[in-house]
C-alpha cells in the first residue's frame, strides 16, 4: 500500500479518496473509516458505497468509548441538540471556544490512529480532508494549517521520517473541495454529510448548510436528498 486516506463517508473525505486513487490506484490505496460514538452512523454506510465505488480496501476502527464521557452534540447520548444554524452564528455564543458539535481532539486522535496503520501497511502518505472553512474562528481547532503543520511534523518524526501527511485542502474552502471532486468525478450522491441521524439530510445543521453553499458556489446542485 503507498496511501492511507482518513475516510468517513463524507464529502471533504470522499475527493480526497479519489486523488488518492487518481494518483496511486485503487490497489494501493486503503480506507481508513473511524466510528466513534456519532449520531450520523450513515456516513459509517456511505463510506462503504464510496469505498466499493473506487474498488479500494476498506477497514474500521471503532474508538467510541474514548468519547463516552464527552458533552460533544454529535455524539449518542447527548444531552443538547445539535445546532441547527451555520457555524458563524454558533461562533458568537461561544467568545471564540469550539463549536458543541467539536468532537474533543478528533482529527488529533484520528491521525496519530492512521498513522499507526498506515505503517502496519507499508504506506507513505496519509490523506485527510481538513479545509479552511471548518478552522475558521476556531469551531474546529483541530482543522487549522497550525494544528496540520504541528501534527504532520510529529508523525513525519516519529515515524522514522517514512511518513507524509497531506491536506490538500487545508488552506482551500469547502467550494474548493466541491470543484475538485467534480473534476474527477467524485460520486456526490454516495456521501453523507449531515450530523442527523435521519433518513434524508436535514438541511440545518452546520455541516449540511456549508455543503449546500458549496456546491451552490460552484452553481450545482447537491445529489443527496435533503427534508
């Protein structure tokens, strides 16, 4: 294997699979997809159409009980709802804090998780999809370009300077991330975003609002279904 991409059925997440594989090929890419006590178990099922799709390995990790004592709202037993307005409005009740849908540490526990792996499996890189809109105003800290320069470098060290980290994505809007994925042909329709665990997308929540502006930025229609 030469590539191992952070993968949760996603968006930001499924383009990145797909350089991966455009560079590499499906039979030397591996997906890497992490459960760890979310709402949204689809994007658990959408990770497994979009993997099938690219005709990619695919395996899991299940990490839920790291989170169980977390207040985080995106997780199961949560005791508030998850906000239903754009992160930028969530920012001004929270004096600059994460946002209560930041899964403590994620991308941080995530990597170092993937990179472990990814040298079981003789791999050289790691994809993951952080991008400049989720680090904004610090909702999601573990998102930024400080925090993928300081990790990327810890990994790179302490894997005996054998493995990369790329985020291709981390100084690049979610717009970007759309526009790159229809390049290439990314399947839209097999991805899951919302932080609902519905049936069809809410339409809302953060995450789904930002998808929305998006694909409506590139002037495209999202292929998912939305109530």
């Amino acid at each position: 294997m030469k590539a191992l991409v952070l993968f949760s059925g996603g968006l930001d997440s499924s383009v990145c699979l797909g350089l991966a594989v455009k560079k590499y090929g499906p039979e030397e890419v591996l997906a890497l997809s992490i459960y760890y006590g979310q709402k949204h178990k689809k994007e658990m099922e959408a990770s497994e159409k979009v993997a099938a799709f690219y005709g990619v390995r695919r395996i899991t990790l299940d990490l839920g009980e790291i989170f169980k004592d977390s207040t985080c709202t995106l997780l199961e037993g949560a005791k508030e709802d998850i906000p239903h307005e754009e992160y930028a409005a969530q920012l001004l009740k929270t004096d600059g804090a994460p946002v209560n849908t930041y899964v403590p540490y994620r991308n941080g526990l995530f990597l170092s998780s993937a990179a472990s792996i990814a040298l079981c499996h003789g791999c050289k890189v790691i994809y993951y999809g952080a991008h400049a809109d989720d680090a904004a105003g610090s909702a999601y800290p573990d998102t930024s370009a400080e925090f993928n320069n300081a990790i990327s470098e810890a990994i790179y060290i302490g894997s005996g300077k054998t493995l990369k980290v790329e985020a291709p994505f981390i100084h690049r809007s979610k717009a970007d991330v759309v526009a790159a994925g229809t390049e290439i042909g990314v399947p839209f329709y097999l991805t899951w975003s919302c932080y609902e665990g519905h049936e069809k997308a809410c339409g809302v929540c953060g995450t789904c609002r930002d998808r929305l502006k998006a694909f409506q930025e590139n002037g495209l229609e999202d292929p998912v279904e939305y109530e």
